[in-house]
C-alpha cells in the first residue's frame, strides 16, 4: 500500500494570487530579428503563437479545484474503505465473487461556453501542479 503522506510530501507547493498567475502564463520569447528570416523560418516562428496562454480568473479556480481534489483523493488511498473497494475490485477482475461497492471519488464538472479556454486551462493547471512529471512511491 503507497505511503500517501510520502505522496503528499513530494507535491509541489500550491500556488495562489499573483504567483499563480505568473506561472500558469506561457508568453514566449519574441525578437523582431524573425522578420528577417526567409519565409519558412518565419512559418515556423508562427508556431509559438499556438504556445500563447494568458491566464484568466476561471484558470486559477480550474488550479485550484484539481490540486485540492488531488489532495484529497490522495489522502484517501490509505483508508480502510479504499483497501476493501481495491480488494473488491481485485475480485471481480479475477472472477472471483463480486459484491459491488458503493464508492465516492472527487469529482466535479468544468462547465462553460465552447471556445472559452476550459481544455487549455486544465492543460496547464495540471502541467502547474505536476510540474511534468510522475510521482512514484516505492
């Protein structure tokens, strides 16, 4: 069974306010010298626009949902009733009796108009908060 309060240690630190908003920020390096440049280099250059994130109010409450619920389903992983729902899982993989169990996870819904930066968001709140990379405890 994972060391969850060794999981939680190896978080990265949440973010809030202006620091937040700093680091979820991709603006990416512009120099004029690009106008010079034969016109492939130029269609390359373009690319970068396609990195372009300004962060909005709606992405530091997508922040902040996903890194608490991470939290919080982290700090479950160790209970009783998660032990017994991965033990009644095991069964009905393996064909063994199957109860069924009633379980919860976090969940939550990102609801907004089309278009308005939900996936983007998401994509870079969990970049933040993982800071690319996987947690693995031994």
């Amino acid at each position: 069974m994972p060391d969850t309060t060794q999981m939680l240690r190896a978080l990265l630190p949440m973010l809030s306010g202006e620091q937040l908003k700093q680091e979820l920020a991709d603006l990416p390096a512009y120099t004029g010298e690009i106008r010079e440049k034969d016109p492939a280099a130029r269609l390359l250059g373009l690319s970068d626009l396609y990195r372009v994130y300004v962060p909005s109010r709606m992405s530091a409450e997508i922040y902040s949902k996903l890194y608490l619920a991470m939290i919080r389903s982290l700090q479950k992983k160790g209970t009783k009733l998660a032990v017994e729902q991965r033990n009644e899982n095991a069964k009905g993989v393996h064909g063994q009796e199957y109860r069924g169990i009633l379980g919860g996870s976090d969940s939550f819904t990102i609801i907004g108009t089309s278009g308005i930066g939900k996936s983007s968001a998401i994509s870079r709140a969990i970049s933040l908060i993982t800071g690319n990379r996987i947690l693995e405890v031994r």
